[in-house]
C-alpha cells in the first residue's frame, strides 16, 4: 500500500514539471512580462508577438495572455467572451491573420497587428477580408458610417490597449451621424461587444436618426448597444404671399371674375349679389368698402405613414393651402350729386365708380413632419440580435401649417367724371366734383387657404421594410420613447402624432 502510494506522487509531480519548463522555455510568459508595454523590450526581436516566425511556427509571446494560453500553434485562435490567448501569441485572435484595430494610436496605413494597429473600422474590414481574418477592436471612439464588404466577416470590439481580457461594449464607441451605420453587401456579418451612438439629426427632409441600418443577408448583433437620438422637430410651413391689388383690368394674373366686376355709373356701383350699398347723395368720404372675397380652401393634413426614401426612414408630409378664394368685390359707385345753382340746376352729376377688388392670395406652405428615431432598421435581409440592448429616443415634433396669404387690396374709388363745368361750394374740397361723391373701395381678395400640420415623428426599436426579417432573443432589451406630437393644420386641427413600437414591419 505504501508503495503504490509513493507512485502515485511521481506520476503527479512529473507533469507539473513538464509545465514548469515549458514556461521557462518560451511558453506563457509571466506576470511581469505581461506588463511591458508593447514596442518595448518584449518586441526587440523585430516580430510582433506572436507572429509567425520563419519556420512557420509561433514566435515567443511577449505579453501576457488571460489566463487561457494552450500553447498552440498560433493558427486558431477565435476571438471569445473572456479574450484568451489560447494559442500563445500575445493577444486574443491570431496575430498576422486577424487585423486590429486602435482609434486612439492607430494608423491605417500600419501592419494591423496589436503594436502597429490601423485606426479605422473601415480599413481593419477591407484588410480582414483580404485575408479571411477577424477585426478586433480595442476602447475608444471611431466615427465610421460604412461598413461594406462581401463575404463573410466579423468585427468585435471592447478590447482593452493590448486585446487581451474580456471586452466590454462600452468601451468601443461607433459614432455615425444619424444616418447610421451601414452594413451592406455582406453575406454574413458579424459584430459584438460594440456600442453605436448615433449623432443627432439636422432639421430638414432626412430628418430622422438611425443607430444601424442592414442590408447584409444575414447579420449578427451580439453583446451590441445601439442607441438612436431623438428624431428632429420640423419646422413650420411658410406663410402665403400677399394678393396682387386690384386694378382696373379686373384681372388676377391670368384670372378674371366678371361676377365681382367694377361698380359703374350704370350699375350704381352695387354687385349683383346686392352686398355693396351704393354711396349716399351727396356724400364726402368714398363710398364703404366692398365686400373681400372668399378665402381659399385649406391644404390637407399629412396622415402619418412612414417610408423608406433613400434606404432612410421618412414620412409622408401635408398639402398646400389653396389660391382658389374669390376676387374681391367691386366697389360701390359714387353717389350722384344735385347741380345746387347755374346753367344746370336741376340736373345730376354722376358718381365716380367703384374700384375693382383685390385678387385672391396663395395659400400657406404644409408643415414639415417630423424626424422619427430607430435603432435599428432592417432594409433588407436577416438581422439576428442578441444579448444586446436598443434603445429609440423622441419622435421629433410635426412642423404648424403655414397661414394663407391675405387677399390683395381692392382698388381704391375713382374720381367722378366732370360731366357739367359747375363749381360747387366749397369747390376746394377735394372729395366733391360737381357736386357727386367719389366711387367706393373694391373688396379685398380672398385670403389663401392654410396648409396642412406635419405629422410627429415615430420610435421605433426594430422597424423591417417589407421583406426583411429580425430575430430577438429574450437577453436583448428593447426601449421606446414616445412618438412626437403632430403640427396644427387650420382651424385648430392637428396631424397624427408619431407611434412608438419595439418592433414594427412597413406595410
């Protein structure tokens, strides 16, 4: 028994030696070496860690890996969730295949190793795909938009400096503007361990924000963070011009009413209708102003559906106000005036006649509707998400219509005509000629019609065009906002506000 005992030690013990040489000899490198910085004494050599040496096998390590090295042949190594070096080459990922990627050091036109990394994501895909490797991302802030390569790839971020150690998604940080980021043209794509943080949309027809956009056949968000800022709020419809004046063609542009004619010395200066009342006799102030015109039907509110313009989210908008309101009234003719004394006693003087009315105004522009927000937009394709989080902000507030012009001004009272040479006293006032009055006022043109109100934008955590799909799994979160509020149209009406969905298929 005690023999058998002793054996048993020596079979344990000789192992643990085997180990421990190895280390001394090339194998992991210790915890001090870990510590050295890269470039420094560990890369002296002239290789990055773990490089292929010319011989074809792995060059000694000069960093330290987390916990995992297998001492392997440098050849496979997977990028994990805990960042192991597991084939002994200083970093997670294998070194010389796989491209790495540093916004705070890199440089695009380096090697793409751990100690030379490029500094976009765009490059890192473009030299990784070149070479069927992976993108390996470490902390900090890129402001890429585009990300479009065919194939198969994937890119994982979250690294720390010298990619080693679990990645965190908060630490590597994708800043596109709100069009978002754009992953296209891929077979099958891949991206983990990321947040994206979209910029804030300007005010204007792309007026939306998006995190991430897809049109890959297939794409994986793993351990991804996407964040979309509010939509943007729209600005309102511009007012309609003032209405041409009236004038003595009686013309509107290419338009005439006859019905709203000039009063005249035959007609008394009353329209047919019987609005305008015919001057007093005598009288020395113009005749009342005539009745304006009717205003102009009001454009229509917009009614709220979304779209895809351009592969961007965008909603359908309003109508104009309308010009079609009536010329203005014609104004009333003078009264006629008694000869008070002379060669012509007894007899009348005619009235000056009625000025033309004014013209009818254009109507006020639609309101814009608003910016929606979407995390993730899935043009075409597959997208599957997991263990993520996506968040949508705001939808932006719907621009007001635009007022209607008001109608033009009616043309003012003519001058009686001088029918018989009388003085009249007092002959220096200058409204009496004659003894009659001068014509009354044209109406004013109808005012334009008011355009309709923008509506308010959407939020939306996954919003599909047709005939996209997206799977998400039960570790994802999903977040909404509340939809915007839509623009006022005429007469106190509102667009429809925007809607708020975590997921949401285009009909």
């Amino acid at each position: 028994m005690t023999m058998k005992r002793t054996m048993n030690r020596k079979a344990l013990v000789a192992p643990l030696f085997a180990l421990l040489v190895h280390c001394a000899n090339g194998g992991p490198a210790s915890s001090a070496q870990a510590t050295t910085p890269e470039g420094g004494a560990g890369d002296d050599a002239g290789n990055d860690a773990g490089e292929l040496a010319p011989d074809g096998q792995a060059a000694p390590s000069s960093q330290g890996d987390a916990g995992g090295c297998d001492g392997g042949n440098g050849t496979v190594d997977l990028p994990d969730d805990m960042g192991i070096d597991a084939n002994c080459d200083g970093a997670d990922g294998v070194i010389g295949k796989d491209v790495y990627v540093d916004a705070n050091v890199g440089q695009d036109t380096n090697a793409g190793t751990p100690s030379a990394p490029l500094q976009t994501l765009s490059a890192g895909l473009r030299l990784a795909t070149s070479r069927g490797g992976n993108v390996l991302v470490a902390a900090g802030t890129l402001t890429d938009d585009d990300l479009s390569a065919a194939g198969t790839w994937a890119m994982y971020g979250g690294y720390a400096s010298n990619f080693l150690g679990a990645p965190k998604r908060a630490l590597t940080i994708v800043t596109p503007p709100a069009t978002g980021l754009l992953i296209e043209q891929a077979t099958s794509a891949h991206l983990a361990h990321m947040t994206v943080q979209a910029q804030a949309p300007q005010s204007g027809p792309s007026s939306s924000a998006h995190a991430v956009r897809s049109s890959a056949a297939t794409l994986v968000l793993d351990d991804m963070d996407l964040q979309a800022p509010p939509g943007a709020d729209a600005p309102a419809g511009a007012p309609g011009a003032t209405g041409e004046a009236g004038n003595s063609s009686n013309q509107c542009g290419s338009r005439s009413n006859p019905t709203f004619a000039m009063g005249t010395s035959s007609g008394n200066g009353k329209s047919p209708d019987g609005h305008t009342v015919p001057g007093n006799v005598p009288q020395k102030i113009p005749a009342a102003q005539a009745q304006s015109g009717y205003a102009g039907s009001d454009g229509n509110d917009a009614l709220g559906t979304l779209s895809l313009v351009g592969g961007l989210v965008s909603e359908d908008i309003g109508t104009a106000g309308q010009d079609d309101g009536s010329i203005g009234y014609g104004g009333a003719m003078g009264g006629y005036g008694a000869v008070p004394a002379g060669t012509y006693q007894g007899n009348w003087a005619g009235g000056g006649p009625g000025g033309n009315g004014g013209c009818p105004a254009p109507g006020g522009m639609p309101g814009t509707s608003a910016g929606s927000s979407v995390a993730l937009l899935v043009l075409s394709g597959e997208v599957i998400v997991t263990r993520s989080s996506l968040q949508a902000g705001l939808g932006g507030t719907g621009g007001d219509g635009g007022a209607g012009g008001p109608g033009g001004p009616g043309q003012a009272g003519l001058r009686p005509a001088s029918i018989y040479p009388v003085t009249c006293s007092p002959h220096t006032d200058a409204l009496e000629e004659n003894c009659a009055s001068y014509g009354g006022q044209g109406g004013n043109g109808g005012a334009g019609g008011h355009g309709g109100g923008g509506a308010g934008g959407w939020s939306i955590g996954v919003l599909m065009a047709p005939s996209a799909t997206s799977t998400v799994d039960s570790d994802t979160t999903i977040a909404v906002s509340k939809g915007g509020v839509g623009g006022s149209g005429n007469g106190g009406s509102r667009a429809p506000s925007g809607q708020a969905h975590a997921k949401f298929t285009l009909p």
